[in-house]
C-alpha cells in the first residue's frame, strides 16, 4: 500500500504527458509471485483505482469524459492479465521444479533429488557436528521379476515398494 501510495502521489505531481503507469506492475508484481493471484489481484484493483484517481484529479484534460473511464478498465484489464499470466508462469515453474526431481512411475524422489537433500543435510551435518546417515536398498532378483512376470509386474513393484517406504 505504501509503494502505491509513493507511486501514485510521484504520478499525481508528474505533468500531464508523463504518466508512471508502468511503475505500478511493481506491486501488482510482488503481490502476485509472492503472496498469490487473490492478493495479485486486489493489489491490480488498488493500483488501477489510485492510476485513475491521479489521473482524474491531476492536471490532465480529456475531450470526452468518458475517456478516464475507458482508461481506467483497459489499465485494470492489463493488471488483471499480468497477475493471471504471472499466476500460471510460477505454477508452471513450481510444477517442472516437482517434475524435475520425482520419478514418474514411483512418485519417489530422483536421483537429483538426492543429491540436492544430501548436499543439504551434509551442510547440516558439518554445521551442527551431528552424525549423518544414509541407508540404501537393493531389491534382490528385481531383474528376474521383469524378465519372468514382465515390465508391468515390475512397475506394480517398484510402485509398492515406493509406497511401502513412504507410509512407513
């Protein structure tokens, strides 16, 4: 509110043919990555309605008086795009993150994912002087399930071994 507030009194004071129009993405923006799409877009409302009420009581003049209206919903209509663009960019970000580091078939943690917690913990372990410990399993004649019983037995496999380890 208080970016806004500065955004809009700078706007207000600025003459005519300068507008900070585009300054005001900065909170819509903020709002949006960082607390989410409903608080993107009360912060656009806020934004569009302290432009407009610079606007209309700075000193510029239109030959129609239905122009700051029109302006006013074309720029609420901008901020309204950004914060849902912006929505849908970080879900996206978040979900290939998520992709990036969970295997498919198992929904387990990958290899990256490994290695991005045990470089984690190895940093804990050495700040805190605490022991670290990492414990591996083998499935013994994994290799026979799937030539025998086949790929989709070894899938349902793998599969219950993943959600037997994670509930327990």
């Amino acid at each position: 509110a208080v970016c806004i507030s500065c955004i809009s009194v700078i706007d207000f004071y600025l003459e005519p043919g300068i507008s900070l129009l585009v300054f005001y993405l900065f909170p819509v923006f903020l709002a949006t990555w960082y607390s989410g799409k409903t608080a993107g877009m009360t912060i656009s409302l806020l934004c569009a309605a302290a432009w407009f009420f610079s606007d209309v009581l700075g000193a510029v003049t239109y030959t129609h008086p239905v122009i700051p209206y029109w302006n006013l919903t074309v720029t609420l209509g901008v901020f309204i795009i950004v914060t849902a663009s912006l929505h849908l960019l970080k879900e996206a970000l978040r979900n290939a993150n998520e992709l990036a580091r969970t295997d498919t078939l198992t929904g387990a943690a990958n290899r990256r994912a490994f290695f991005e917690i045990a470089g984690t913990e190895l940093k804990r372990m050495n700040r805190y002087k605490r022991p670290f410990t990492i414990a591996y399993l083998d499935l013994d004649e994994f290799k026979h399930v799937n030539d025998n019983l086949g790929h989709e037995a070894g899938d349902l496999l793998l599969r219950c071994v993943a959600s037997t380890i994670k509930n327990n």
